[in-house]
C-alpha cells in the first residue's frame, strides 16, 4: 500500500520525504518492526516512541510518524510530523487494513460491570443465527469459533484492526466488541465505525489511571459522543449515569430497565442456581443465568438485537439456550452437597451484585463463605470497600492474594482490612497462599452453603513480581472436591 493512501484521513503538519512509498507493515512497538514498515512514535504514559526511532530504522522501517523530527534526517526516508501521535494511530492502522469497520457492523460495548457477558452472548446469538461473526473480549478474540488470545481487553489499534481486518477476510458481518477506559482514553478505537454501543451501568473502577470518578465517567461518555446518527445506543436507565452517557449523543437511543417504564423491560419470575423466569416485555422465557445483573446482561443483549433487527421470539428462543461465559457466576458442585461459585467480581459493586443473588437464591437456608483478594498495583481505594461488602454479605470471610503483581500480598491484604469493621472481624481470616484458602472454605462449608471465589474468574494464572504463574480456581475447586 502507498503511504499516500494511508495518510488519506490524517493531516499532517510537516512531511519530510516522498508519500509515494510502499509499505508493508505498520507498528507502535519499534521490535516487531519489518522492512517497509511505518514507525509510528507514541508519546505513551510509560514510554516515549520518540527514543526508539534508532532501532525501527535499523528493523527497516522507511516512514516515521513523529511529533518531533529527530536531528538526524535520513535520506530515502520520509518523515511525518503530527500533532498528537496517539490519536492518529487508529485512523492510520484502519486505512491501512482497509477500513474494516466499513464492510462489518461493529457493536461496542462499555460500562464498569457486563462488558464480558453482554459482548460474548451476543456473538454466541448471532452465530446461532447464521451469521459469521467476530469477538474481541476480555477472556479471548474469537473469528467464526477460532480463538485469538488476548492480553487487554480492548487491544492496540494496530492489533485491533489488523484483528478486525481478519473478520473481513473471513466473511464476518458482524463483530462485538468490549470497550475499556482506557481504550477510549488512549484512541485505541479511533478510526473504527460503530453501529451501535451499550452502556451497562458505571461503579468505582480504574481510580489508579483515571484519578477520578468523574474522569472515568467522562471517558465512557465519549464513547457515546463519537456515535454517528445512523447507529444506535442501548442505556441501562437503571443506572443513574446512564442517561448522562447519552447527553450528547447524536445515535438513536434505547433504554433497558428492571425497575421503570423503558423500551426493554424484564422482571424476575423466579430465580434458583440453575437459572431464571423472566417476564421480558410481556412474555414469558427461561434463561440459564442467574441474578438481578443478569437480567441487566440479557436486556442489553435483547434490545441490541432487536435494534440490529432479530425478531423478539427468535431473540428470546435463543437467549434460552445460552449459558454464562467462562468465570461469570460459574457454579460447581461439590460432592459434600455445596455450591462453589466461581466470579470476576473485582470491584465492590461486582461483589455486593454476586452476593445478593447469592442470597436471593439461598433465601437463609445456607451460609455463605467469601474468598477474595485484591489485585496488586492498582486502585487501592477500593481494597477496604470490597472486604467491607464482602464481610457484611458473607457468613465468613478469607483474604488473599490476588494478581499482587510487584505488590506483597500481606499489604493489600493489609489494606483491606481497613476496611473491616470491629464487629466483622470475627468472622474474617487472611491467607495470602489463595489456594490454601479456597481449600479452608470449602472444609468449613456445608452441604445447601456456598463459598463464593470472587476475582479471577477466567484467568488461569497468578501475576507475581513480573512472572504469570498456572493457577485456575476451577482447577483448584475440582481438586478439592476430588478428595471429599
């Protein structure tokens, strides 16, 4: 492709060189840089692209895209300066992956809790359909049922459309999509066309990058800002924030509540471990998920599809069929005669919502055991929070490690307890070693209890001063119940 197609949506302050260059590859990490290639220099939080320059050159790379042009001008490259690097990678990488977005509908979803569940389901439900379909989540990418391991969850721009660009290849008409903060903050969705967006509530999360509350709210809110007025939004109104989120936007708006009049409507018939009776808008369906953020989830999932333009029954017939995704309120049974719930839950909000339906379910008749922890270097404003709520929703309580990362787990832990009253601390232990704790919860378990393993969900490894060791509670959990 010639670098003059590329900068087609991009303009430029200064070009040093010849756009009428072919290129073949184009990167913000200077090492997977190959000859042809784009360089593009990002000023990162972490790290200035400007200094690595030397070494995309000596990869091969022939075109840089910079702030600042370094003082050593090489011939036979060109060199374009802009003025925010960041926030023209996106548009770069979609015009040099052919602008996907343009021959698939892309449906972004964000919001602090849901993201996961609503995102997966939908792809699920449009693969039930017959639709070749595409996923970028949190527990993995997937193309037509091919998995694509992911780290983030919403990838860089350039890995993103090159994913995208995939889909295409692959004859997929549409692609769902989780949208973090941090995504939106840092452009990674720039350049990409969206056909509709969910919003699915906003709690304390990601203080340590955001700072505020407010800024956080305000990064997801820009999301619902860039939609153009051929798309669609579909708002939890059973958030206080979730008209706020559509303030300014230009999409068509639809709103899903459990508690007031909205354009998607549902109430809980009856609930057990093995899933609900709902009433959605006026009729009657069984679906194999449990909980109040549930029926949230599902709403989402039906009002997305409706706007995409499935009919309710054919909606409804499959959301039936579908069960939870991997580490999303995951029951096991133990031979004892417990339940073990396995859960993402890693903010309070996520905590209280999963004990509630706990509760909800269990209506007094067991106890409820608590395993959790807090990851480390992140928001440590929410560590004595969650061992607060876990601590007034659990019969007893153990704290632990969870992803310390360069932290040691006894402060987080230490953290925690702060946030645990005088009169709950007689039913909360610490152990750092988190399968030493599963294993204590479920000896002190009974059979029609639970114990709840709250934060990992999905992940199957422990992060410890740099390293990613194997651990997967499931894993743990059927141990356990092996030897009962």
């Amino acid at each position: 492709m010639k670098l003059s197609e590329i900068l087609l949506n991009v303009t430029p302050i200064e070009i040093v060189g010849s756009v009428d260059v072919d290129v073949t590859n184009i990167n913000i990490d200077s090492r997977q840089v190959q000859p042809e290639g784009v360089f593009i220099a990002v000023c990162g939080t972490q790290m200035d692209g400007h200094q690595f320059i030397p070494m995309a050159l000596e990869k091969g790379a022939c075109v840089i895209v910079c702030e600042r042009l370094p003082e050593n001008i090489i011939k036979g490259i060109t060199y374009v300066r802009v003025e925010n690097t960041e926030s023209i990678v996106g548009m770069l990488a979609t015009s040099f992956y052919g602008n996907p977005t343009s021959k698939l509908k892309l449906i972004g979803v964000t919001g602090t809790n849901g993201k996961t569940t609503i995102a997966t389901l939908l792809y699920k439900m449009f693969l039930e359909f017959g639709y070749k379909c595409g996923l970028c989540s949190t527990v993995c990418n997937y193309i037509n049922g091919s998995p694509y391991p992911t780290s983030q969850t919403t990838p860089d721009p350039i890995t993103l459309n090159r994913l995208l660009g995939k889909m295409v290849e692959e004859g997929c008409e549409y692609a769902f999509m989780e949208v973090s903060s941090h995504a939106i903050c840092q452009k990674r969705i720039g350049g990409l066309h969206f056909v509709g967006g969910i919003f699915t509530n906003l709690t304390r999360d990601h203080m340590d990058y955001h700072k505020t509350f407010e800024n956080y709210r305000d990064a997801k809110k820009a999301f619902f800002d860039q939609l153009t007025p051929d798309a669609f939004a579909v708002v939890n109104a059973d958030d206080k924030n979730g008209m706020v989120m559509v303030q300014n936007c230009k999409a068509v708006v639809k709103t899903y509540s459990q508690q007031r009049m909205a354009d998607f409507h549902a109430k809980i018939l009856e609930m057990t471990f093995q899933g609900m009776e709902l009433m959605v808008n006026g009729t009657e369906v069984h679906i194999p998920l449990v909980g109040k953020f549930n029926v949230s989830n599902m709403l989402a999932i039906y009002g997305t599809a409706v706007m995409l333009g499935r009919l309710p029954e054919e909606i409804l017939m499959v959301l039936s069929t579908l069960h939870s995704v991997s580490g999303r309120f995951e029951t096991l049974h133990s031979p004892k005669g417990y339940t073990a719930i396995v859960d993402y839950a890693h903010t309070p909000d996520a905590v209280v919502n999963v004990l509630n339906t706990i509760h909800e379910v269990l209506r007094g008749k067991g106890k409820v055991l608590v395993v959790c922890g807090c990851g480390g270097n992140r928001d440590k404003g929410k560590r004595p929070q969650m061992a607060f709520e876990a601590a007034k929703l659990g019969d007893r309580v153990i704290l632990t490690s969870d992803n310390p990362r360069f932290e040691e787990p006894e402060e987080i832990i230490k953290d925690m307890l702060e946030g645990v009253r005088q009169e709950q601390k007689s039913k909360v232990l610490t152990n750092v070693d988190r399968r030493q704790a599963i294993q204590t919860a479920c000896c002190m378990a009974n059979a029609g209890d639970v114990v709840l393993v709250a934060g990992k969900g999905h992940e199957d490894y422990q992060e410890i001063k740099g390293v990613k060791y194997h651990f997967d509670d499931k894993e743990v959990l059927r141990e356990i119940f092996s030897n009962e």
